[in-house]
C-alpha cells in the first residue's frame, strides 16, 4: 500500500465476476456488524462508502429552543412566533 497525504492508496485486482477484495483494516475500521456499504457510480470512479447508522442522540440537548423547559407549550409556542416575525 502507497499512503499519500493519509490516504492509502492499493492496487487491486478485479476477477471476472467484478468482485474486488476491500482492504481488512479498512473493512474492521469502517464497515459496521451488517458489512453494507453503498458504491456511488460514476464515470471512470466508484466510491465506497460504508452505510452506518446514525447515532441519533449526539443531538439531542444540542438545540436551543429558548425556554427552559417545555413543561408550558404555550409559552415555547408564544417565544418561538416572537423570534420568527
């Protein structure tokens, strides 16, 4: 493997049903337990991308809706046509 810039860079063979052996490092690093990934086709490149799935939760309590609480949807309500007009 040539690394350039971080990236590594193989030369792999193609066998005659179009398959191509992924590197493991990349494969245990990358592609999750279901081992799907999506192939972007474009003109003389593919990309593989491994699929994940996301983790919902680094969101949550990230947004700040402006109340402290949103025991009083009244209030969230009230505030948030405020901040709108």
């Amino acid at each position: 493997m040539v690394k350039i810039m971080n990236v590594g860079v193989e030369v792999r063979k193609v066998d005659s049903q179009g398959r191509v052996i992924l590197p493991s490092e990349w494969r245990r690093s990358e592609v999750g337990e279901d081992g799907e990934v999506y192939i972007v086709c474009r003109r003389g490149y593919l990309k593989i991308i491994p699929k994940r799935r996301p983790n919902l939760t680094e969101y949550f309590d990230s947004i700040d809706l402006g109340v402290e609480a949103l025991g009083d949807w009244d209030e969230f309500e009230r505030k948030l046509r405020e901040e709108s007009t």
